[in-house]
C-alpha cells in the first residue's frame, strides 16, 4: 500500500531498514541475515523497480506516473537516484 511504501522512505540506510524489521511491530529475528529484498513485500516491489524489473503492477520512471499524487519524497531527482542506489 502507499502507505506502507512511504514509510520504508523515512530510513536513509539499508541497516536503519533491517533494524526496522528486527525491532518495530511484528519483528523478524532474521532480519539483519536475510536478503534485502525478502523482508517485505513493499522492499521487494522497490528492489526489483530499481533494478529495471517492471511489472505491469510498476512504472517505468517517476515521471510516468500520471496525476499528482506522486510520493513527495521522490520528488528531488537527487533523492530518487540516492535511494535507488540503495535498493540495488
């Protein structure tokens, strides 16, 4: 859900996402040894976009989504490119 997604934005490192997963709500004792994009559904839609695996689910950039209900995050190039390189 967006929401969801838009959550995983407010941490600036892979190591702040895991220790999300291991500690916060439903923690996953696993989460600091698993691979990246298996802690959440979420992660694994945004690893896989960033790597260039579109599904008819994603879209093929930022400004191919239509309307303006964009995530403000993403907003700034710059920071678009920084958490790309992080997801691949």
């Amino acid at each position: 859900s967006p929401t969801a997604y838009h959550f995983h934005n407010f941490f600036m490192s892979g190591e702040e996402v895991r220790y999300k997963y291991l500690t916060y709500g439903h923690p996953d004792p696993k989460a600091l040894t698993k691979p990246f994009q298996d802690l959440h559904d979420d992660i694994l839609f945004a690893v896989t976009c960033a790597e260039g695996n579109h599904s008819a689910r994603a879209e093929r950039s930022f400004t191919s989504i239509l309307g303006a209900s964009k995530p403000i995050y993403y907003l700034n190039e710059e920071t678009r490119r920084a958490r790309h390189t992080l997801w691949q």
